[in-house]
C-alpha cells in the first residue's frame, strides 16, 4: 500500500515537482516535505526492517559474503604494543609463552564463569592464571579488550585510557602475553583479547617493587609462585581453540559495518531534510499541525551518537 | 507578547529536559557496553521518553492531534529498528 502509494506520486510528477514535493514544505504536501510525513517514516522503518532481515538471512547461509568482519592477530598486537613503547622510549616486550598460557586460560575462564572482569566470580585473580601457567613474576599486569575489528583498533583503544597506557608503557615488564578468542559471553558472540605483562623473577630487574596496587590491571609486588588447583581451570566449551594466531574472518561485505552505514545515511538525510522544512516554515511563518523540527533533530542527533558509540568495542 | 514570552519560556524548559536526559541515555549507554541487551534496553526507553516527552509538550503547548503521536511514535519506531538490527 505505502509502496503504490509512493509510485503513485513519482510516476505523476517531474523531477523537479517531485524534490519539490519531497524535501520542500508546500501546499500541495500540506505544508511539511512529504519525506518527513508520517507514511513516509513508516516506509524507512519497513525498508530497514526488511534489509535487517535479508542481512541476517545472508549471514546464516553465506557468512563469506556478508558477516561480521574481525581480524585480530598475536603478532599485530605484539608489533602495535611494542611500537607504542617505541615511541616512548621503552625496550620491546618479548612473546612469552607461559604469559600467553595465562592469557589463554583467563579467556577460557571469562566465557566458562561468563564475567567480563579481571576478578572471576570466584575470587580468582589475574594473578592466580600467571602463576598457574608457571610464571613467576616479580610485576605483572593485564589489559582486556572485547568486540574489537582489528589489532590497531585494540592497542590504540587501550592507549587512549590512561591506566592501560600507563600498563603498556611501564618500564619494568619485559614479556607479554596474548589470546584471542572467540566464544560466548552473557549470550553474545564475542571476540575477547586479553593482554598480559610480566617480568620474570629469573630476569634482573633494576627497579624497586613499588606499593601493591589495587588497580586489577595495574602492577602487583612479586608473591611466591603456586599453582593453580584444576577445579579453577575450567576449559570452556564454547571457545576456538585458535589462539595462537588470533581470530580472523573476513566476509565480504562486514554486516554491522553495512547497517550502521545505512542507518547513518537514513539518519542524515532526514536531518538535512528537517533542518530545510524548519527553516522555510521558519522564514514563512507558517502555523502547521505536525511535531517539532527541532526536538526530532536533537532526538536524531542523539540516535546517530548511539549508533557511532556502539561501534567501538569495550576495553577493562 | 506576554503570552508568547511566556511560551518561548515554557519550550526552553521542555527542550532542555529533552536534551538533558537523551546526553544521560547517551552516557549510559556508553557505560554499559558489556551488555546489548541493557544497551538495547537504555534505547527502547529513550524511545518510549521521547514519545511521552512529545505527547506532554504538545498537550501543554495546546496543539495535540492525532497525527503529532503517530509523528513521535513512528521516529521512536525508527529508533527502536535501528537500534535493534546493531544490538539483537
């Protein structure tokens, strides 16, 4: 119905008359372009909708053409890490394999517990998965990051929070540590990349041990190594077992990245169009029954923040 | 001239609580990142305010019709549709 009605107008109009009825406020369209009636937001919501569904459609039975883009490596992440610390006047950290154990068994207990935090809800610490894979340290340290795209993505979003930064960038670590993996976490597909520092008690080290922090990420003071017990390491079911290279799919088409696009230029165009109906009513001084250009701008503006925040992934 | 004052006054007011509590969803629902579903949730209720807030201002305002709901409730809608197709 809203489809015929559409073609209706367009097939009896020239193009001039059809902008004109379209994107500028006149008689013939009752004083409001006719993009910002009613039926015409209820065309958007139906075209949205069915591309929503068509996209969803496409990714269960073709994910090589249209799916959710990620491609997070180990050795992106080591070279963006260690070119940060470049940058900074710090030496580069070294692969450690013990570290990169920890990292593994961390995200395994992150989607068996289902937490997102660096203290697992049954008291563990990031500390217990360090010394549980054999390391034993004099300061250690870990950063989280989930729903990242890309390495650079991660490092740069961790560099951006001060107290990450300052664990990038802390003098005393020589090794890290990573594991990317994909699984389950509180019911959504996620890619989770934990990062861990250390240095090595068998390694000099030239600073003193400061004050036991109680930032999770942040520095501890040397303990004595033990390992963990089995019943805290929980191999999870819904994990890949691909950390060593990290996660990598690359579809086609990135679904999430396609839709934002789409909602963002809907969005756009209706508030370039709200903005040139305002103004003419303005000029015009034209008394109209129809909502407020001007809260539908601010509630559009805010609709676009949203959709912009919830592209970025999450860092603790 | 008082009158018309008064109404400038009176839409100040609704639009800056507009504003203030959409930067609050906003804020929220950057803090809650570690879960779509609360952030899908914080969505559908900016939407529902915004519905409420636009039937409010329109009765105060005297000029509440039938077509300024279907307005709201269809931008609300949209909303809801975008934010459901990234979050669901």
């Amino acid at each position: 119905m809203i489809i015929s009605f559409f073609a209706s107008i367009i097939l009896c109009m020239s193009v001039k008359d059809l902008v004109r009825h379209f994107f500028i406020p006149h008689r013939a369209n009752n004083h409001r372009a006719k993009a910002l009636h009613p039926k015409s937001f209820l065309f958007y919501i139906l075209v949205l909708a069915v591309l929503q569904l068509s996209f969803k459609f496409v990714t269960l039975i073709r994910p090589d053409i249209l799916g959710i883009a990620t491609n997070i490596n180990v050795d992106r992440l080591l070279e963006a890490t260690n070119k940060e610390r470049e940058q900074n006047g710090m030496v580069n950290l070294e692969l450690n394999p013990e570290l990169s154990l920890a990292a593994e068994k961390k995200a395994e207990d992150m989607f068996a517990r289902n937490y997102w935090a660096h203290n697992g809800p049954n008291g563990s610490t990031p500390w217990d998965f360090i010394k549980g894979a054999g390391y034993t340290y004099i300061y250690a340290g870990e950063n989280l990051a989930k729903d990242f795209q890309n390495s650079n993505d991660v490092v740069q979003a961790w560099m951006k929070s001060p107290s990450h930064r300052e664990n990038i960038l802390r003098k005393e670590y020589q090794d890290i540590g990573f594991a990317v993996v994909n699984g389950v976490l509180n019911g959504e597909e996620t890619t989770l990349v934990i990062q861990m520092f250390g240095v090595s008690s068998s390694k000099s080290v030239a600073a003193k041990p400061e004050s036991d922090k109680q930032i999770q990420i942040a520095v501890k003071p040397a303990e004595t190594a033990n390992t963990l017990g089995k019943e805290e390491l929980v191999t999870s079911k819904t994990v890949d077992n691909n950390y060593a290279l990290g996660v990598v799919a690359l579809p086609l088409f990135d679904e999430g990245l396609l839709l934002r696009l789409i909602s963002l230029l809907i969005m756009g165009s209706l508030l370039t169009i709200l903005t040139i109906d305002g103004f003419l009513i303005l000029r015009r001084r034209t008394v109209r029954i129809a909502g407020h250009n001007f809260a539908h701008f601010i509630f559009l503006l805010a609709l676009i923040s949203i959709v912009i925040i919830s592209a970025t992934g999450t860092i603790l | 001239m008082k009158k018309t004052a008064a109404y400038f006054d009176r839409d100040f007011w609704h639009h800056l609580i507009l504003i203030i509590v959409l930067t609050l969803g906003i804020i929220l629902f950057y803090f809650f990142s570690f879960s779509r579903l609360f952030r899908f949730t914080i969505g559908f209720s900016l939407a529902v305010f915004y519905v409420l807030w636009g039937i409010i201002h329109h009765k105060l305002d005297g000029d509440l019709h039938f077509k300024n709901v279907v307005e709201y409730i269809f931008i609300a809608l949209l909303a809801v549709v975008i934010l459901g197709g990234m979050l669901i």
